[in-house]
C-alpha cells in the first residue's frame, strides 16, 4: 500500500499558495485493506475513506469507463492493480496531476511541473471531454490562477469547443452551473470565467443572456470599448477590485442585459435598458437557481443604476421614490452595495478605470438625512393614519431639497 498526496494540494504547495485541503490517493489496496485499518468509507460512487485520526479524505486508485451522459455517467473500478499513472490520466489538467508521495518525491508523468512553470492550463488526455463540469472547472481555474499569469492551452480550448457544440454541457444541472458560477464570484479576476466560456462556445449554453451582449454597440461617446458585452467584462473587473460581496458582483455582470434586447435600428442607443434587463435577470436567476439575496440586488442595479448616474439632477421627490421602492429605509446595506456596483458600471469603461464617482457620497448624505427624520414627534404634532406616512415623505423631501440646493451652489 503506497500513499500519496494529490491534486490541488501539490499544485499550490508548487506555487506556494496556501495549501487549503489536502486528498490522498492510495494505491495497492482494496476496500476490505482500508476498514481494517480503520478507515471510515464515506464515497458512494467510488471508495473515498476518512483517516481514523484526521479525518482527512483518501481514494482507491481508479480508473472510469464512460457509460452515459453528463458528469454522472460513470463506471468506476478501484482495486489494488490500478496505478498511480493510471489514476492521474482520468485527472482534468496536467498541473493537477502531480503526486507526492510519502518521502516528499514527486510523481508527474504528464508534464504538470512544466505546465506550472509555463503557466498553462492543459488537458491530461482526451478522457476530458468525457465529463462536461470540466469546461466550466477549467474556466473557473483559468479566473483563480489568472493573478499569477496562468492562460487555457488552445489545445485545451479546442477540445471544450467540441464539448460545447455537442451538446454534452445540456446535462450540467442548476445546482452545478450555479456551484461553479458562486466560486467565480470569489475569485480575484472573476470575468477571466466567463471570457474562456465565451471563447470556447460554452457561454452561450450556460448564459445566453451575457453572451447576448458581445457585438451590441454603444454610444462610442461614453463607451470608448463600443461593445457591450466587453463592458460587462470590464464592469465585473472593476466591481472585483472595489469589493469583494459576491452580491455586488454578481449585480455588475447582469446590470446590462436589456441591451440585448434593444433593437437594431435603435443601435447605439438602449433606451430603457434596465428596466428591459429586469425580466432576463429573473430568467437567468431561476433557470440556474442564484440565491434571492443576489437577485434582488442584480435587479435593483438594472433597475436604478441610470437614475444613480444622473443623481445630481434628479428631483427630491424622485430620490425619495427611489429610497421608497428599494426598502433603504430597512435594508441600508443595499443602497452602499448599489453605490459600488454603480461605481464599477461607470469604472468599466476604456480609460475611465480610476474615474471618482461623487453621486455615491451624494445620494449616501441625502439618505441619511432623510433618515434621521423621526416619526415620534408627527405622531405628537397630531398626525394620524395615512397623514403620518404623508408628512414623514414631505420632511423627507424637504431636507434632500435643502442639501440638494447647497450642493448644487457650492458645485457652481
């Protein structure tokens, strides 16, 4: 029985990034060998066992049979002939397919180590095109390593092109897509995903309504990069260096999608735009399950993010609409996550990457003196019902009117 340490483990002890989780693979045993040992079987699929003392995760080597569709039709063998070179080949990338073995030697019989060095993200063998949740594991690698300079082999882009025009991406579940969707939103650089997914085919079959966007164009006046989806690229870009919220994130990525829905003989123009984007975010947000608490946020975006542009012209009245409609007044977390996202939407553009956004400070001050309007003394002045609601809107109003004017003199 020989043991070894595999997969991301060796990857970033080799590129001495925090070592996170670490899986065993163990080779020359059988299930029988590891319960006597002591070993606790945990795997369904194939024989995965918790340390009786660390509790830490050790697989048989095995080799896979493809026997249908998707990331779940798989036979798998585990037994003491499998090999070590025979486990790794069924692995998805070469740089994940090194092994240490208990002296500290390493095994790398596909090239990994030279992979690593010339930071590139290959292929081990043609067995990954059997199990389309690779295509979007390896874009999601592409977006984590994408600091330290990593790019996809265009052998390996070539092949997920094949896997996204056959069809085979179809049988990803919402539960998956969405999985590998949240731990892209954690990632440094997380547009990098949806760049390689667009690159090889997959966008369209996972998110045809960001896909939907590249080759819309926009006012070059305000946009220099002209097309659409590229803006969306740049936005969730900005939005990843201004916050790390997944919410806000995810909000930059769908903020534009009505511009797919302009239509041609309106180009550049996209009138209404976010208020069209409302109905494809609910789309996508149910289609592969994203979590209220982001849908909600990606929507109020669509929804407010011109009228949050143009703050320093709009009304009393109609910031007061705004702070009404979005429930500030219980959630205030949600205007701060609206002001970044829209900080990033006007950061996302050629050369107004460090572009300043003063509404944010702007429309923050007129919320917070409207909110320190108090019902209590309404209520003592006599004020009842409906009367009370109507009052506590025109003092509202009144104090944003006041400080609108100050600021409106003080910028000129």
């Amino acid at each position: 029985m020989q043991v070894f340490l595999v997969g991301g483990a060796v990857r970033d002890k080799l590129l001495n990034l925090p070592v996170k989780d670490k899986d065993y693979m163990v080779v020359g045993s059988t299930v029988e060998a590891m319960l006597d040992k002591g070993f606790q079987q945990v795997g369904k699929d194939f024989p995965v066992f918790l340390h009786p003392k660390t509790q830490q995760e050790y697989a048989l080597a095995r080799t896979e049979r493809k026997s249908g569709r998707g990331y779940e039709g798989f036979v798998c063998h585990a037994d003491e002939t499998v090999t070590l070179e025979q486990d790794l080949l069924r692995r998805d990338l070469t740089i994940n397919a090194i092994a240490e073995d208990e002296s500290g030697k390493l095994h790398d019989p596909y090239n990994g180590i030279k992979d690593l060095e010339s930071r590139i993200l290959r292929h081990v063998s043609a067995a990954f095109s059997e199990d389309p949740l690779r295509v979007l594991r390896v874009a999601r690698f592409a977006a984590r390593f994408a600091p330290q300079g990593f790019t996809v082999a265009s052998e390996t882009v070539a092949l997920m092109q094949q896997m996204a025009d056959s069809g085979e991406l179809k049988a990803l579940t919402a539960e998956r897509v969405w999985q590998e969707i949240d731990k892209v939103l954690d990632c440094a650089q997380p547009q990098v995903f949806f760049e390689v997914l667009r690159q090889c085919g997959a966008l369209k079959e996972i998110l045809p309504e960001i896909d939907a966007l590249f080759g819309v164009p926009q006012p070059e006046k305000w946009h220099p990069e002209i097309d659409s989806g590229i803006h969306t690229m740049m936005v969730l870009e900005q939005a990843a260096k201004l916050t790390t919220d997944k919410a806000v994130r995810f909000a930059a990525l769908t903020h534009d999608l009505g511009k797919a829905l302009t239509p041609k003989d309106q180009w550049p123009k996209h009138h209404g735009h976010g208020q069209k984007g409302l109905a494809p975010i609910k789309q996508l947000c149910s289609r592969i399950r994203v979590p209220n608490e982001l849908r909600d946020l990606a929507l109020l975006m669509s929804d407010q993010h011109q009228n949050i542009h143009n703050a320093f012209e709009l009304r009393a009245e109609t910031l007061l609409k705004i702070f009404d409609k979005a429930d500030f007044w219980r959630k205030p977390q949600r205007l701060s996550q609206l002001l970044v996202c829209c900080h990033s939407d006007i950061r996302g553009r050629t050369g107004f990457e460090d572009k300043d956004y003063p509404q944010a400070e702007y429309v923050t001050q007129c919320f917070n003196l409207a909110s320190e309007i108090a019902v209590k003394p309404i209520v003592e002045a006599g004020f009842k019902g409906a009367d009370i609601k109507q009052q506590l809107s025109k003092q509202r109003i009144e104090v944003i009117a006041e400080y609108k004017a100050a600021q409106s003199k003080a910028r000129f």
